[in-house]
C-alpha cells in the first residue's frame, strides 16, 4: 500500500488479526525482508555517525568507547550492572556535594540485560551497554517501520525510519542509554495494539515499564486502546468468537502497566516509604511541575548567555510541539496518539534537566510522521536535499554534542 500523493493521508482503519494457526516466525520474517532496505539506510546513518565521533574524538584525545559507553547516565547503569543498587563507591558524598543522588532513579531491565551479558560473555560491562543499546536500536528501527508500513505503506515506513536516525540528537541511539530499548518495545507493542494481539502489547509494554520512567506511555496507550475496543465491543455487540477473547484485552490491559507499577513498589520497599521511587527523583531535583521550570529556563535562555546545547534543545522542543499539532490534525490511531501525548507530556512537564529533554522525547517516534508523509508526497529532489541537511545537521550536531558541549545529555 503506497500513499496517495494527490490527497491528504489518513490513517486506515487496522487490520483484523491473523488467524491464530499462522506461525510468527513467517510473518517477522517476511517483515524483516520488507524492512531490509529501511534498515541498511538507518545503519548506514548510524555508521557514518559514529565515524565522526571517532574521528573527532582521536583528534581532541579522548576514547570513543568511553564517549558512547561510559558517560553521564551510562556511568549510573554499568554501575548497576556490575554491583547492583545501592553500591555505595559510586555514590556521590552528600558532605561533599550538598546532594544526595541514589542509584535507585535508574530502572532495572536495561543493566539487567547488560549483567546477563557479562555473565554469558567475555565482556565488560561497558561493552555489553554498547551491544543492548545497539542490538535495541536495530529492533527500534524495524518496529518503527512495521508500523509506518502498516498504517502508510513500505514509502513511507522506510522515510520514518531514516528520519529516526538522522535526528539532531540521534547519537543518543549509538550510546549506552535506555532510550532505544523503550523505542523498541515501544515499537513492537504499539504494532501488537494496532494488529489486535493484546498479549503481545502488554507483555512489551510491560517491559517497557521497566526500562525507564516514561515507559508509562505504553502502558497508557494499552490500557486507553483496551478500554476503546471493549467499549466497542459492547456498543456493536460482537461476538468473541468474531473478535477474539475478550479476556486477551483485559489481560494485555492489567499486564502493561505491571513493570512500571513493580519498579516504583521495590523502591518504595526499599526506602520504606509508598513514595520512595518520587523521593529519589526529588534527590535528583527532578519532579513533575506542569513545566513550570522548563519555563522559567527558556527566559532565562532568552537572557543570558548558555551553552549552544540549550539552545538547540529549545528549537527540537518547539518543533516537536509543533509536529505534536500536525499529527493530532492528522487524526492517527489512538494508540499512537495517546503514546505520544504522554511522552511529550512528561518531557514538557517535567522539571530540570532542559538539555536532555530531546533525548527524552527520542521514543516518539509518531512526531515525525507528519514529516516523512510530506517528504513522500515532495518531488524527489527535494526530499533528497531535506535527508542531505538533515543527515548533515545529525553528524555534525551529534559529534558536537558528544565531545565538545559540556552539559548532560
């Protein structure tokens, strides 16, 4: 299915589910066939971002290793992986600081997979974050374009997926950090919603949960999907045997939000507190203030001198609100529109840490549809020269932000 160039494009209404003797592997398979060319670009644009990291990073003296595996919060989950919570060398001294920060903000499935790693393989830690982070932004990219193919068609699937990684601040997806896991489990339990599998959807979106404080998306768009098709369900009267048990819905609904759920009462246990988890972010001067605090940093952006980072981070928020507006108009399926509401929602409303709100909102991924549908209806050359500066602004702004900014990332 290609989209039409002469009309405004809308998402088409799901599929039915595949009948339940169709074996997955097949059908990945087939996918991943469909998928190769979208992924040998994204690949290739990872690459050639890497190679100017490296090539930058030699040149200045520092290890590219160390640049994408073991800085800033990638110091935090090799920690975790190593030793577990609560590893007290790695804390800073409160005496010292005049802060406390706790290991326990950091959620568990991202070091987990690194310390089963270190366990199977002859592996440091740091290169175990490299392998997940890597492997999960491979997975992310084709989740992206199952979904993209699935509502809009192979064109424009294999335009988002590239648009993905050529963000300005795409480097993050080379990086030990969590933010390619959740865009893959994102991904895949979005298309499971979209495609009716409920299990499926609320298994990933539990493990989702677990990766990082805004998994709670997916859970949401589960449960807001769930509560719509039984709704529906009851209004037309269908029979389950037309449209599947109605227990998977409600089972993939109560098992999304579990991870996320889990985590919070394990901190809570640990610090012996209901709120320990919002206690710990406290710690760390991160709360949810309604962006209060984002907008008294972008006056204080306005007037006085900052970093470049700042600034560039303040452009990508006003186009993600303004991408955020274009899809909403666009009418997308629920399950994507309420992902993507929530994830902006909480990088918005959350406080501090203004430099890496892009990284945060890196899952959504649904921003950019508007885009790459406009990109696929545009005269080839043009499209070719918008991926060019794009692919351009990605390398060099991803090379600076790594081995010249000096601001969190």
């Amino acid at each position: 299915m290609s989209a039409d160039t002469s009309a405004p494009i809308r998402a088409p209404e799901p599929p039915a589910p595949s009948p339940a003797h169709r074996r997955a592997a097949p059908r990945l398979r087939a996918s991943l066939r469909r998928a190769a060319p979208a992924l040998g670009l994204y690949a290739a644009s990872r690459l050639i971002g890497l190679v100017c990291v490296a090539a930058w990073a030699g040149r200045i003296g520092k290890h590219p290793r160390t640049l994408l595996g073991y800085c800033w919060d990638s110091v935090w989950y090799v920690g975790v992986a190593r030793h577990g919570y609560n590893y007290s060398p790695l804390l800073p001294d409160p005496a010292k600081h005049g802060v406390t920060f706790s290991d326990m903000a950091f959620f568990p499935l991202f070091p987990m997979l690194m310390r089963t790693l270190t366990t199977l393989l002859p592996i440091s830690a740091v290169t175990a974050g490299l392998v997940v982070a890597w492997a999960a932004s491979g997975a992310a990219a084709w989740g992206i374009h199952a979904v993209g193919e699935l509502l809009y068609g192979r064109r424009v699937a294999t335009v988002l997926v590239v648009l993905w990684g050529l963000l300005p601040h795409a480097i993050v997806q080379s990086m030990a950090y969590t933010e390619p896991l959740l865009t893959a489990l994102a991904a895949w339990s979005l298309y499971a919603v979209l495609t009716r599998r409920w299990l499926s959807a609320g298994a990933l979106a539990l493990l989702a949960g677990a990766s990082r404080p805004n998994g709670i998306a997916v859970a949401a768009a589960v449960c807001c999907c769930a509560a719509a098709e039984g709704a529906r369900r009851c209004r037309k009267g269908e029979r389950a045997q037309a449209a599947g048990p109605s227990w998977r819905v409600w089972a993939g609904a109560a098992l999304s939000p579990l991870g996320w759920l889990g985590y919070l009462a394990w901190v809570g246990s640990q610090r012996g507190s209901w709120r320990g988890y919002f206690a710990v972010q406290d710690e760390w001067g991160s709360r949810f203030d309604f962006g209060a605090n984002a907008l008294r940093f972008v006056r204080y952006l306005l007037i006085q001198k900052a970093s470049f980072a700042y600034f560039v981070a303040l452009v990508i928020l006003g186009v993600a609100v303004v991408l955020l507006a274009l899809l909403v108009a666009d009418r997308p399926p629920l399950a994507l529109l309420v992902y993507t509401l929530v994830l902006v929602a909480i990088t918005l409303g959350g406080s501090n840490y203004f430099a890496s709100k892009p990284r945060f909102l890196l899952p959504a991924f649904p921003l950019l549809l508007p885009v790459a549908l406009a990109m696929t209806r545009a005269r080839p050359r043009t499209a070719v020269l918008t991926g060019g500066a794009l692919a351009g602004l990605s390398f060099v702004y991803g090379t600076y932000l790594l081995t010249v900014a000096r601001v969190p990332i």
